[in-house]
C-alpha cells in the first residue's frame, strides 16, 4: 500500500513538473531599435545588439536574453573570461531572463561572448568603461 501511495505521489510530482516552464517568454515588441536603455544588451536572433556599448565608471550593464535558445555571456578569452569579471555574473541565461554585470569601475574595455557558441561573431562584443 505504501508503495502504490509513492508511486502515485511521484507521478503527481513528475506531472505537476511538467507543465512549468523553466524562463520566461521573450518579448516580441523588444528589438534592437527599442531598447529600454542605454545599458542594455539585448540578445536576440542569435546576436547581440549593440556590440559596441560605451558607459560611465560605475555603470552596470543589462543583458535580456530575448531569443529562442539559452546563452551564456562571459567576459573574454574563452575560454578563461579574465578580462572583466565583472561580465562573468551575466553568465547562464535562458529564453526570457536578463541579468546585470557587476559594476563596471575600471576604465578599460571589456570584451564578451556566448561561452556556448564561442566562434559566433554575432554573439561577440564589447563594453567601453570610460
């Protein structure tokens, strides 16, 4: 009997499990010619929009992962991402999730990619801390 009662439960659970999605839906009014502001970086289309971002000392940097497939933006050279650790907290984003770089202090330029796609030009940039 108790067996039958887990079963049932774990099937419940697996069932339950299921229907839950793991992100949220991409925007579809998001593009690259609307971006909320200008500290985003939109990754849609498997590309990054805008690839040359320039920002004050201080500044963190949005990236919204608005296209259909996962992405994971690090901060150059993959595949060691040392250059800017602050890019390295954007890291793993699904369909529909957006997340900050830490703050950019340092005057420098920071180069980014997909670590998950590392040779896709589209997905590859930088970010100008002045």
């Amino acid at each position: 009997m108790l067996v039958r009662r887990l079963t049932i439960a774990a099937a419940f659970v697996a069932a339950a499990a299921c229907g839950k999605s793991s992100g949220t839906a991409p925007s579809p009014s998001l593009t690259c010619s609307n971006l909320p502001n200008a500290t985003t970086i939109l990754v849609v289309n498997n590309a990054a929009c805008p690839q040359a971002l320039t920002v004050a000392r201080g500044t963190r940097v949005t990236f919204i992962n608005n296209d259909s497939r996962d992405h994971e933006m690090n901060s150059d050279p993959h595949p060691e991402h040392t250059d800017c650790a602050e890019l390295n907290q954007i890291g793993h984003l699904t369909t529909g999730q957006s997340r900050e770089t830490g703050n950019l202090n340092t005057p420098r330029r920071c180069g980014f990619h997909d670590h998950i796609n590392p040779e896709n030009r589209g997905l590859q940039g930088a970010i100008t801390i002045q």
